[in-house]
C-alpha cells in the first residue's frame, strides 16, 4: 500500500483535511476509539431533545469505523458524523453534530465533505439523511424525498437489517415516535 500510514485502512486513511481559517481552525479526520466517548458526549442533548437517535457505548464502538471527527487546534472535538453503507449503492449520514460554540463555521459542511469523499471511494452513488436541518442539507446540495427510494425487491431485503436508523429510513412503525417531524432528504453523488 503505497504511501500508507502504519495502521492505515485503504477505504478510510488517516489522512486530515485541515481547514485554516482567522479565528476558527479545524482539521477533519476519522475517528478513532479514543474519541468515542467525546462522541456520546456531543450526542447526547440532542437524544435528549429527541433531534437524535440515542446510541449505546457499544454500537458507538462498534461504529468506530464510520465516523470522522473535527477537532480544534488544541485536539478538542468540536463535531462528529457518521457513514452507514445501507446497500450497494446507497449510505446514510447519521449522528452529524458540531457543538455550539462552532456553529456556522463550516465545520459541518467539511465533516459532510469528508463523509462523501468516503462515500465516493466505498462505491455507493445515493447518500440518505433524515434530519431537521433541512436548509443546511439543501445548501450541501440534498433534496426532499417520497417514500419510494428504493424498488420493491431492496427493501424486501433492508426490512430484515436490525439497524434502527434504516428502520427509519424505510418508515417503519415502531420508530416514529424518534423521527416526528423529521425530513427525509437524498443526494446523487457524483
Ligand atoms: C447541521 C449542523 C451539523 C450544521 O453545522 P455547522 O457547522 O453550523 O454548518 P456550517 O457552518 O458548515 O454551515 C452552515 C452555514 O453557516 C454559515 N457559515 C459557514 N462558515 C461560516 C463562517 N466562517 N462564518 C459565518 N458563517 C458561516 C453558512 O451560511 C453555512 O452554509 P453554507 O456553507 O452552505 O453557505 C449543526 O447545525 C448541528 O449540529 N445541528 C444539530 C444536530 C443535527 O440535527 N444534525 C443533523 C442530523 S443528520
């Protein structure tokens, strides 16, 4: 493997995205184990407030893999998100949160960059995301969808994923109480 990292994955590299800015440095990059509770940390006001679906030590440990982090200068987490391969071609954005402090920075938009350049290199071509931050989405150039995203065969083969977060992306009953409100939005990537 050329030019890679000791430890490095040929799907996600350690490499960092740095993005320099006056008053608001921030690098991207994936996240290891060490940062996993930092992750619960961030999450949770927001299961709190029901924005987000709550996600046990375990599964985020497990989820390790999936996410990239954006730090500060100082190696302080200021936000997190997550890449779920659902099918062949189709990922889901999940777990997205920058904290307060860091809003409006472009911090979510370099964690969402990071997510689709992942995205890119694994082969899917659709990223999903179920979100109340409907105008960011728009911005990172997702649109609103039906309910019809996937042919019939598809879903008759996602309905048996144990996963909660496809459960709501196939609507299913018994997580509505988690998604009321929530917009349904894809992205063609390209
Ligand atoms: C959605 C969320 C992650 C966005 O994070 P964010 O870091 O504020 O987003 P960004 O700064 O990248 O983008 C938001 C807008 O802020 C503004 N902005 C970006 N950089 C800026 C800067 N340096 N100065 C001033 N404004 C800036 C822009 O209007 C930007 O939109 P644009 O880049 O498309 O023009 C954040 O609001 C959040 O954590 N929400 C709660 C959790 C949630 O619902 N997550 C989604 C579930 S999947």
């Amino acid at each position: 493997m050329t030019g890679a990292l000791r430890g490095e994955s040929p799907h996600f590299p350690t490499r960092a995205t740095p993005y320099p800015g006056r008053m608001s440095e921030f690098t991207v990059r994936a996240a290891t184990t060490q940062d996993v509770r930092g992750i619960q940390a961030m999450l949770e006001p927001f299961v709190q407030r029901r924005i987000l679906l709550g996600k046990d030590l375990v599964v985020l440990y497990e989820a390790t893999q999936q996410f990239v982090v954006a730090e500060n200068s100082d190696g302080e987490l200021v936000g997190c998100g997550a890449l779920h391969v659902m099918w062949e071609d189709l990922g889901e954005i999940r777990t997205l949160i920058v904290v307060d402090d860091w809003l409006h920075r472009g911090v979510g938009r370099g964690i969402v960059e990071h997510l689709e350049e992942n995205a890119r290199r694994l082969g899917l071509a659709r990223l999903f995301c179920l979100t109340f931050e409907v105008e960011f989405f728009t911005r990172r150039g997702f649109a609103p969808i039906g309910e019809q995203v996937v042919d019939p065969d598809v879903y008759s083969q996602l309905i048996r994923s144990p996963d909660e977060g496809v459960a709501e992306f196939l609507d299913l009953a018994h997580v509505k109480p988690n998604t009321l409100g929530n917009t349904r939005m894809l992205k063609a990537l390209r």
